[in-house]
C-alpha cells in the first residue's frame, strides 16, 4: 500500500507536468498567432494587421 507522502510527491509531480504542458501548449499557440500577424504585416506593407488585432484584442483604448 502507498502511504500518504508518496500519493503527495505523485500529486505535486502531476501539478508541476501539467503547469509545464499548458505553458508549452499556450506558448505555441501565441508563436503561430503571432506569425500570422507578421505574415500579414509583410504582404501588406504596413502595421494596420497589428494595430487592428490590438484593438480587437482589447488592448488598445
């Protein structure tokens, strides 16, 4: 039988993995998403694709 210190250092163990996975998951998904924008940037000429998404994004007021 597993005592309770071993169920803590699993349970710790699968906390740190898991913040791990979704930080690598998020960190993904920014770099496509930005990319993108940059794409976008260059094929038009100008800044507009970044200052839209900005507004959009709610970051500009």
């Amino acid at each position: 039988m597993i005592d309770p210190l071993n169920y803590l250092l699993i349970a710790i163990t699968a906390c740190c993995f898991g913040l791990l996975v979704g930080f690598q998951v998020t960190h993904i998904y920014y770099c496509r998403k930005l990319t993108k924008l940059a794409k976008r940037s260059v094929n038009t000429g100008t800044i507009a694709p970044i200052l839209v998404e900005l507004e959009v994004g709610g970051q500009v007021k």
